[in-house]
C-alpha cells in the first residue's frame, strides 16, 4: 500500500485564508504525504464526498482540567472538529496545589464553571503539587492535545492558605507566587491567567481569591511570563 490513510474527495479547507477547493488527502506514517487527484492505494480509505476535511480546530478557552481524568478523549470537543484544548483559563486551574487545599480549588469549579461536585470529588485523582507534576499526571493518557495556564486562584491560594480570599498580599508572598509561575513556565504552562470578574464567586460565597489581588501583583505575575519570551497572560474581566 501507498498509503496508511487516503480521504478521497473531500473539500478542504486548509487554514491558509484562500477558498476551499476539492481534493484527495493522503496520508503516511502520521504526516500529509500528498494532496490532490491521488493515484495510490491505502490500507483505509474514506469517501469523504460531500464532507468538510481540515486540520483539527484549537478550543483556546476550556476549563477540561479535572474532565481529562475521567474522559481523556474530551469527548465534546472532537465531536465539533476540535482536537486541541487550552486548559487553567480565568485564573482556574488544578494545579500548583497544597495538601489539604483540595476542596478551596474545588470550590471555584463548582460554583464558577458550575460542575456538579460529586463528579469532581470523585474524578480527579489528587496526588500533585506543582503545575509540572499536573502535567505529568495527564501525560501519556490523552486522546486530545492538552495545553494549559497556570492559574493565579490556584498559586494565591498554595501561598497563602485561607488569607488568599480576605487580602492582598505582601511582598514576600508575591515574590513566592512568582517562583509558582517561573516553575510552572518551566514544566510547559503556555502562559498564566488571572480573574477580576465580580460576579465570579467560590462554593462558600467568597469571591475567587485572584479577585483580591492589586496591579501590582498581576503585573509582577505577569512579567514572569515574559521573561521565558513564550506564552501568554490571560484575564477575564
């Protein structure tokens, strides 16, 4: 056989910006090989007339981080054409956490992204501190490509306990944030993300504890982030 894979007449639209046109794709060893009116043979092959054929679609704004423990495929998203997703968005995140601060991340899950809790208690399997050690609990058991944030409710709240959701915070205590971010940028995070949103409110009726923090702090966060000349800092308002 020519080929592992050959989608044959289907209407690609590729990305590029210019107009979809109508063409085999074919597939070898995981890359493109070819693409066109294809001659060879493959070990499968898909009528795809009458269907759309592109690259897989980029979800920037999830919140899959506990969902990838009890469905690595992230079942909704390929269902749409999506096959990556960015997780840790406006400021929530799973990781960098303490022992015994589960239930203070759980709690703006539940109440911000309105997930039921018995299906967070039960799914996400703790046993991680830093955001690399996040990261390397889901390696190796995706379906869909992961990327993610390190999120500021999750670092205030592993600096500062309790405190993270009554004030802001001092000198020392950012300075021992932005070693969370630095970490966190150096396992793979593509970025951080902070939230001001007022409606934004914990199970307990707290406000999210990135709501507590001054300029300062989320600019001296953020400037981590430039300093790995990567990634992004996101905010939700």
């Amino acid at each position: 056989m020519d080929y592992d894979l050959l989608l044959r007449g289907g209407r690609v639209v590729d990305g590029s910006g210019q107009p979809s046109y109508l063409a085999d794709v074919a597939v070898k060893d995981g890359k493109i090989v070819e693409l066109g009116r294809v001659r060879g043979s493959a070990e499968k092959t898909i009528d795809a007339q009458g269907l759309i054929v592109s690259p897989g679609f980029i979800d920037h704004h999830t919140h899959m981080d506990a969902q990838v423990f009890w469905d690595p495929h992230a079942t909704s998203e390929p269902q749409h054409g999506i096959t990556s997703v960015v997780t840790g968005n406006c400021g929530l995140a799973l990781a960098p956490v303490k022992r015994g601060d589960e239930d203070a991340i759980l709690k703006n899950f539940v109440r911000v992204e309105a997930m039921p809790r018995h299906a967070l208690e039960q799914g996400v399997p703790w046993g991680w501190h830093s955001y690399g050690d996040y990261l390397n609990r889901i390696e190796g058991r995706l379906g869909i490509n992961v990327g993610g944030l390190v999120g500021h409710i999750a670092v205030r709240q592993y600096v500062m306990g309790d405190a993270a959701v009554e004030r802001e915070a001092n000198d020392e205590e950012i300075a021992e944030m932005e070693g969370l971010v630095r970490q966190g940028m150096a396992a793979g995070a593509f970025g951080f993300s902070t939230n001001s949103n007022q409606t934004h409110y914990r199970e307990d009726g707290k406000p999210v504890a990135s709501r507590f923090s001054n300029l300062t702090e989320i600019a001296r966060l953020a400037r981590v982030v430039g300093e790995s000349q990567r990634g992004l800092v996101q905010f939700t308002h």
